[in-house]
C-alpha cells in the first residue's frame, strides 16, 4: 500500500471549498495537514471541516512551506499569486496542484514550467472539464481517428446572464481579465486538448464591455457595475500552425438563448463532433448524413487508471497516482502555459487591434 500523502491548502475560498477539498477528501489517499489564506478565518474553518487531527493553520505560504513536510501543495487563490506561490511551493519539494488559469501572464505560467522543470517536481493545473465523460468519448474518437484531419473548431464559454459576484472575479489587477481568463480558459484548454495541437501561429482578438453597467436577471445576484473592471465578453480568431483555425468564444453575460460553456466543437475531414446533450456525432455514409448519440450512462471502458464514475474525484486521482505509482498527469504544464500564451495574446491584439503572432 503506499503511503497516504500529506497535502498542504494555499487558499481557501471558493475553488477550495466547492471542488478540490471535498474531492481530494473522497480519494481517501491524503491528509490535509496545512492550510494557508490571508483571512485566518477561512483557514480556520476549512481545517475544522477537511484538515486531519492536528491540522495547522497560516496566513503566510512562505512559512507554512518552511514548517510542514508536505507531499502536495494546492494552490488555490486569484490568479495574479498563482505563479510566485506554485514557484515557492516547486521549490520546498513539493508537487502542485494549481488551480486554472495557469497564471495572469505568459511570462508568469513560462517561469511555472520551468521551475517544475528545474525542481523535478510535479506541476498540474485544474482543467477539469477534460475529466468529463464527453470530453474523454470525443477525445479517444479523435485519437483513433473518426474525425480525420480536425481542422476547424469552436471553444464554447457563453453565459447568458452568470457573472460571477463573490470574491475578486471583477477585478482586473487580481485575475488579469473577465470571462475570457475565466471561462475561455476553460473551453480553449479542451479544445486544444481534443485537437492535439499546441502550436498557435497568429491570433486577433476583441474584448467587450457592453453589460457591465446593466446589473440584472444575473443568476448570483447583482454586481456593483463601479466594481467591474474587466470585460464581459471575448472573442478570439486563432491560426494554428498546421493552418487548422480555432473560435474561442467567451461571455459572462451576453443576449444569447443557446449558450453553452466547458464546450468544444470539432470539425474534421471525416466527421464532426460536439457536446451538445452529451456527445454528437455527424458525418456521411454512402453519400447519406448522419448523427450518431452515444448513450454515456452507460459502462464503458476505464480511460486511465483509477477512473471512477466522478470526475472531480478522477482529477484527484490522476494527480495523485502520478506522484505515488509515476503514471502520466493528464494535464501537462506545458499545455497549460500554451492556453495562457493564448489568451494573453487575444487581450493584447484587442487593445493594439494589430494581429499577434508567435
């Protein structure tokens, strides 16, 4: 049997709380022994109702790195932290668990690669939507090749009316952008994902700020319009460098009925794929179209070791069995740090209005 590991918490709001704490605690696998946020409180209470017997609390990652002889860090706080804490963390001897975006800046999500790197520790970001059982039928379709060359796609991260009214979502120094860094990273990451394709050539972009003033029908509640100072929704037109294109759409609050978020549409030379109620497929067959619906309640084959009927607890695991047996991550830091180059680069040709390539 191998030996429980020792998990350290970097923040505990609300990413904390609704997904990494609650799953990591139903693997059974580790022992959260350290948690850390700015407002002791949080801290204090996410030990009560997570930590193991003796559980220490901080206010000061630095020390808390320095005290506890962690296995697994998480770092879970806005994004603008992500990559000086993931970094300290690397550094102490810990493998990390950093929450989505990989960082604010590219400069930032580059020196996380290469301190996991440096280190030989493990770096994986929260992209859960890979988990998902859609994400993993399209995935191995296209890997054995039902869709034959894909290339052309869509990254779906639309929102009706959700903006997200807690913490510092609204605020562009904290988390470097609105519904695009948000959402779109999301959905950029999958699609990426499902295409195989990690070689942005150019990208153009544009970013709006249409309804932040207008502060209702939003699913949490109204938002102080004087608060929000990012954008509501944006736009991306990528060009890989195979020439396959990608659409990345994102919206926190957009006048649209049929939004769809954590998406991907994929379009190949011999099928296409989408997420719409589950997994469609369309195509031809003797000269006749079709659409296939696979039913995904039912048992199908195991994608990885360790998968369960939850994908928040297969996040975990994979994760967890890469530190403990050395099976792959799903999530590379590389591929991350691509999706953030990206994004990075839709913001800045939405504010020189200028193509940017790579």
């Amino acid at each position: 049997m191998a030996k429980r590991l020792k998990a350290g918490i970097v923040g505990c709001g609300g990413i904390a709380n609704g997904k990494h704490m609650p799953y990591l605690q139903k693997t059974d696998k580790a022992d959260m022994v350290a948690f850390c946020d700015i407002v002791i409180e949080r801290a204090e209470k996410a030990a009560n109702e997570y930590g193991a017997p003796g559980a220490k609390v901080y206010t000061d990652y630095k020390k808390m790195f320095k005290a506890e002889k962690l296995d697994m860090v998480y770092v879970l706080t806005p994004n603008k932290s992500h990559a000086p804490i993931t970094i300290a963390a690397l550094e102490a001897g810990n493998h990390v668990m950093c929450e989505k975006p990989m960082a604010k800046t590219a400069k930032d999500a580059r020196a996380m690669v290469e301190a996991a790197n440096r280190t030989g520790k493990l770096l994986t970001v929260g992209y859960q939507s890979r988990f998902h059982t859609p994400s993993q039928y399209i995935k191995k379709s296209v890997e054995r090749g039902d869709l034959g060359e894909v290339y052309f796609a869509k990254a779906h991260a639309l929102r009706r009316r959700a903006v997200p009214t807690w913490g510092v979502f609204l605020n562009e120094e904290e988390q470097g952008g609105g519904p695009l860094i948000d959402i779109g990273t999301h959905a950029l990451d999958l699609t990426l994902w499902l295409m195989d394709n990690y070689k942005p050539k150019s990208v153009m972009g544009n970013v709006y700020k249409k309804l932040a003033n207008i502060a209702s029908g939003n699913a949490w509640g109204q938002w102080d319009p004087k608060q929000f100072t990012v954008e509501d929704s944006a736009f991306g037109f990528i060009t890989m460098e195979n020439g396959a294109t990608i659409v990345l759409e994102s919206s926190w609050a957009i006048n649209m009925i049929d939004t769809f978020e954590a998406q991907a549409t994929l379009c190949g030379t011999k099928a296409g794929a989408d997420m719409r109620d589950g997994v469609r497929i369309n195509g031809d067959d003797f000269g006749k179209l079709y659409e296939k619906k696979p039913n995904l309640k039912t048992g199908g084959a195991a994608f990885y070791e360790g998968a369960t009927d939850d994908p928040g607890v297969n996040e975990q695991m994979v994760f967890i069995n890469a530190i403990q047996k050395g099976t792959p991550l799903l999530i590379l830091p590389e591929q991350a740090c691509v999706v953030t180059e990206i994004l990075e680069a839709i913001y800045k040709s939405a504010k020189t209005g200028k193509l940017v390539t790579f």
